[in-house]
C-alpha cells in the first residue's frame, strides 16, 4: 500500500472535487434522508467516467448537543451502508444524539453500481470444494468466462472496487459533509475500509472505531489457517454450553459424533436439508457451524444440528446456506471486493489441496471456514489490485480496535495483528465473550466505544470486557490470550 504522498494525485484531490450533496427524504424510508456523491470511477483519472455513490443519513436527535457526522460501513463485502442508517437506531440514545449518522453502499454494492453478472453464467459455477485437478481446471476455465462475463455488465467499475478507492470515496463523503475530519465505526470488513483510511489519510482521522477486524497482512496459507481455527474454537464454545446447558436439545448427547455423521452423509451424498429435499453438501452444514456462531445462536444451531439427523423442526428455520443458483437475469456479486483485496489465488490442485489439508487438521469437526473456501475459487483470473500487506499509520489520533475472544468470522488474533501493525495509536479492546461484532452485545464494550467517538478517550492496552458485566467490573490485564445477529460475509 502506498503512502498518501504517493497517492497525493488523487487522493490531494478528494476533498477539493467531492461535491454537495443534495439531500431528500429516502423513498424506502421517510423518516431518513438520502442523496448521491458521485466519484471518479479511476481515482488516478479524477477528470475521468465517474459513479454514483448512494448516501442515507439520519440527523443528530439532540442539534444543540451535536458533534458532527458519523459514517458506519456494516461490512460484507456487500453490506449496505444505506441501509445501515436507516437501522441507526441501533447505536445508543447518546450517540445518536451526538451525530448524524451517515451510510453509504460502497461502490460495486447496492444502489451504487453493484457488481453484478448474468445468471445465465453465473449458474454455470462448478461446486466450490475442489477434489481434483480437473476440478481446478474447470474453475480456471469457467472463471474467465465468468470475469469476463461480469466486467460487461458491471462496467468499468468492476475493475475498480477495492477498499483503497472505497477509503477514497470516504475522504470524498467526509468532505462534502463539511467535515474537517473523519469519524467513523466499521464493523468487519468495514474494518478495512478504516484501515485503508488511516493509511491514505493518516491527518483526517477523528476518529475510527473498528470492531471486529479483518487482518490485511494475510496471504492465502495465513488466511485459511487463522479462519478454520476460529471456526473450529467457536464450534468448540458451541459444544461447551450444550453440555453445561440442559436448555440445548442435544444436551447430554456426544454432539461431535453427531456432527460428524453428517458431514459424512453428505459426503455421500446422502444429506438431505428438509424443507426443500434438497441434497446438502458438506460445505452446506460446515456453514452451518459459522452462521450459528456470529451471533451467536446456539439455539437455532442445536435445533438444526438436531433437526438434519432426523429431530423436529427448529422453531425458526434457517435458509440453506451457501451459494446456490439464482433465478431471474442478473447475478450479484460482492466477492469481486474481496478478490482485489486479497491475493486467495492457488496455482493448481496440488497446492489447494495441501491448504485443505493444513485446515482440516487445525479444524478436526468443521474441516475449514466455508466463507473463504466458498470465495476463494471465484478469485481465479480476477487481479488483486489492492494486495495484503502490513498497515502503516502514521497519524496522531487514537484509533479504537475491538474483537470478541470467539469470533467464527474475523478471529481476535485478526484485531491484535492489525493493532499491533497500526502502532502505537492503536489500542485494542477484547470482549471476552462470542459471536461477530462486539457493539452492542454489553454494556462494557458499547460504553468504551461510545466514549471514544464522542470525547476520543481511549481505553488502557490490553483493556478486557468480561461477558454480561457493567462498565465499573471491567478488566485490566497485561498480557492478551495465546489464542484462544449478524450475517456478513467476514
């Protein structure tokens, strides 16, 4: 990643052509407002094609007591931020009377050119799990078709959609809101739109509330191996509170036994998901032991667990996960953000086969994380135009990192890393608890979070939040663990 100076071209230019937003009550919710903010395509051709970003807002509740604007990104890849602030009460009573809370769909998703493909193609996907060298070729040959396919109907953008030029739109949106500086809270891969932030403009940074991080250092190998032993540790968490609790409907029952025949039934082909008698695959149930993590939901996931080996139905059933055809012309598709910022490329068979290998050992009862496994493929034939490497801030504010101990999605070790690569600046905050984000989820947490983008205080490193616990029991400690709702992509 390069400097601002490096940048200065484009990047110089942000705050100079970002224009006024004209601003409107939103058609799909009155009660917040919405307007456009349209950006250069290519940030290195200011002068050039541009797009249309699509922006909500919800206004400070308290004006008198108002600080400025707070943007949020909720993270994906494909997450709508418009749609975030149409959810803005979310945040607590004093934030919202503290900001106006302002998202954004990020180019390539939602209302702001998403990236989408023909269906027509798209259906055309081989299974995600690669058992073979003819497997890699078939995905090696389906996608450039698939890129290929995709590039005409999204347009130039689709060339243009990582979280470098996102970070760019954002110093454009900080502008155009009259701010000096930025103030912002991303969770998941919204983390790393506040990571490239600080990086590009280390002296507009407010403040960044980053909760739940991606690590941008990783290559494929480290990426794989960090996401499968986070997957398996929240399985783990999952099995532990069955056995203590006699509310899981598997209590008492040897769940690892369980789950691993059914992994086996679908292996053979023999699974079937009934609601739909569709055969399941074993990424299938392997996303189930993710998704009923983030929250985490270990009711539902118990339920289901039990329901797919032949128990009642859950009370609420989930759809079935993964990637599936889609009906209609267009397809969508947000992993191409994901793509430019990670190089997930293996060269053949053999390697991929050698990284399965390595997760299915750190991951003995999930076998890997489906969420990287089902992307990774797609990232063949497609360049990293915005690849891993170590942070660098060089910025004076405070940047405010957090991640539970049991995340499925973006591990804790993920948030240490990139606080330890943000420098100094960067404090991290451990909720000692589960699932994905950790706003919101306790009083500890939320209260730390509020008070650093209102007052910009910032919590003592190697802070910890204890699970249910209020703000005055919070824990100290000095050394951080060895290793120990939402659905976002990470």
């Amino acid at each position: 990643m390069a400097t601002l100076s490096s940048v200065s071209p484009a990047a110089a230019e942000t705050a100079e052509t970002a224009p006024t937003i004209t601003w409107a009550p939103c058609e799909e919710e009155p009660t917040a407002e919405c307007g456009k903010l349209t950006v250069p395509i290519d940030w290195s051709k200011p002068d050039g094609p541009t797009v249309d970003i699509a922006v909500a807002r919800r206004k400070a509740t308290d004006p008198a007591s108002r600080i400025g604007s707070l943007v949020i990104n909720p993270g994906g890849p494909g997450g709508s931020g418009v749609e975030a602030a149409y959810g803005a009460t979310w945040f607590t009573d004093e934030l919202q009377k503290r900001f106006d809370i302002v998202g954004f769909d990020p180019r390539g998703v939602g209302r702001s050119n998403p990236v989408i493909c023909s269906a027509s193609v798209y259906n055309q996907m081989p299974h995600t799990v690669m058992k073979s060298q003819a497997d890699f070729d078939a995905w090696n040959t389906f996608t450039k078709k698939l890129h290929a396919d995709c590039r005409e109907r999204t347009g130039p953008l689709y060339d243009h959609v990582d979280s470098k030029d996102v970070a760019r739109d954002m110093d454009a949106l900080r502008a155009a809101l009259g701010e000096e500086k930025l103030t912002y809270y991303g969770i998941s891969y919204g983390t790393l739109i506040g990571q490239m932030y600080a990086e590009l403009f280390p002296d507009r940074v407010r403040a960044l509330g980053l909760d739940s991080n991606m690590d941008h250092s990783l290559g494929v190998a480290g990426f794989l191996s960090t996401e499968a032993i986070a997957v398996e540790d929240a399985f783990d968490q999952f099995v532990g509170w069955c056995d203590q609790d006699p509310g899981c409907v598997l209590h008492g029952q040897d769940i690892r036994a369980i789950w691993k025949g059914l992994l086996d039934k679908a292996r053979r082909g023999e699974l079937v998901y009934p609601s739909t008698g569709t055969k399941m695959t074993e990424l299938q149930v392997i996303y189930n032991a993710a998704l009923g993590n983030e929250g985490p939901d270990w009711q539902t996931l118990s339920q289901t667990i039990n329901w797919l080996n032949g128990g009642p139905e859950p009370g609420w059933v989930p759809p079935l996960p993964g990637r599936g055809p889609v009906e209609g012309d267009v397809a969508y598709l947000p992993t191409a953000i994901l793509c430019q910022d990670y190089n997930l490329k293996v060269r053949n068979y053999t390697e991929y086969a050698a990284l399965m290998k390595v997760s299915n050992k750190l991951a003995p009862d999930t076998r890997y994380h489906p969420y990287p496994i089902d992307d990774l493929p797609i990232c063949m034939n497609y360049p990293t135009t915005n690849p891993p490497h170590e942070l660098r801030y060089t910025g004076e504010a405070p940047i405010l990192l957090g991640n539970s101990l049991h995340d499925p999605a973006t591990p804790w070790i993920w948030s240490a890393n990139a606080a330890r690569q943000l420098g100094s600046k960067a404090v991290l905050l451990t909720y000692e608890g589960w699932g994905h984000r950790i706003y919101g989820k306790d009083k500890c947490q939320t209260d730390i979070f509020d008070e650093y983008l209102i007052s910009l205080k910032v919590p003592a490193h190697g802070t910890r939040c204890a699970v249910g616990t209020p703000e005055e029991t919070l824990k100290l400690r000095s050394t951080t663990p060895a290793w120990p709702t939402d659905r976002l992509s990470w």
